[in-house]
C-alpha cells in the first residue's frame, strides 16, 4: 500500500468546497494533473467519471462515500491488479474549515507506483489542496489569506 494525505485551513465555507468538488466538467480548475473530466449520471453513490491525465493516462472512477458538503470518495473500476482511491473531505474545526485530500493505492504494484510517481502525487495533491482553498475562498466571497496557502498539513 501507499498512501498519502495533505489538509490546508481555508477562509471558504464547506458548501463552497463541495460545489467545487460536485463539479465535474470543471475538476481541472482545481487539479493540475487534470486534462478532462467526465462525470456520467447525477453526484451520488455508484456514478461513473472519467478522467483524463494530462499525460495522456485515463481513469475510470466510481464515486463512493458521497456525503454532501462533507465527503467523498473517486474509486478505480476495473479488474486491474492496483487500485486507487482518491478521498475528499472538509471538516469544520475550532480552527476553522480544514480540507483533506488523501490518495491510497493498493495492490501488487503499489509501492512501485509509490516509488515511480509518489513525488509527482505527492505535489499534485498539495498544489490541489492549495487551488480548492482559493476558489472556494473566493466563491464563498471571503478571499484567502497568506496562511490558506502556506499551512498544507501532512
């Protein structure tokens, strides 16, 4: 298994974080290593999305865990030997609202993926985290401070 998880406080409410996630068509605001996402069927349990990587790769997701304004989870689909599962929460915190990605991938090859391209998600995810505390500061009309983009919790 690898896995790897990065929390950033954000000024924005968690509605707005969510509306960003529920989103689809537009994850690649967000999301650097995102070229296109496809999302077939309504936001909840058991929904189909596609995702094309900017290297060209594609994934076929399955939505799980689906708990508005608070949760959810994009699992591979297939019979492939590893798996993937991306987890997105926001959490409201004494400190404030607090947003998690975290990537686990299982299987045969995931420490080789972790070796391979760990460092690559690894950055992805905490330039995601930083974009989703932006704009949802900035949809939510609250416009981020300095310390939204310099607190990544690992």
């Amino acid at each position: 298994m690898w896995k790897y998880e990065v929390s950033v406080f954000t000024t924005a409410t968690p509605h707005a974080v969510w509306r960003l996630w529920s989103d689809v068509a537009h994850w690649t605001r967000w999301d650097p290593e995102l070229a296109e996402a496809r999302i077939h069927g309504p936001f909840e349990n058991g929904t189909h999305v596609d995702v094309r990587l900017k290297t060209g790769a594609k994934l076929d997701l399955e939505l799980a865990e689906v708990e508005p304004d608070h949760r959810f989870v994009a699992r591979t689909r297939g019979a492939a030997v590893t798996r993937m599962a991306m987890t997105h929460e926001v959490r409201r915190t004494a400190h404030g609202v607090r947003i998690v990605l975290e990537i686990e991938i299982t299987g045969a090859m995931a420490k080789m993926i972790g070796l391979l391209i760990g460092r690559r998600l690894r950055d992805a995810y905490d330039r995601a985290a930083i974009n989703l505390a932006r704009l949802a500061a900035a949809a939510s009309g609250v416009f981020p401070t300095p310390e939204d983009e310099l607190h990544l919790l690992h």
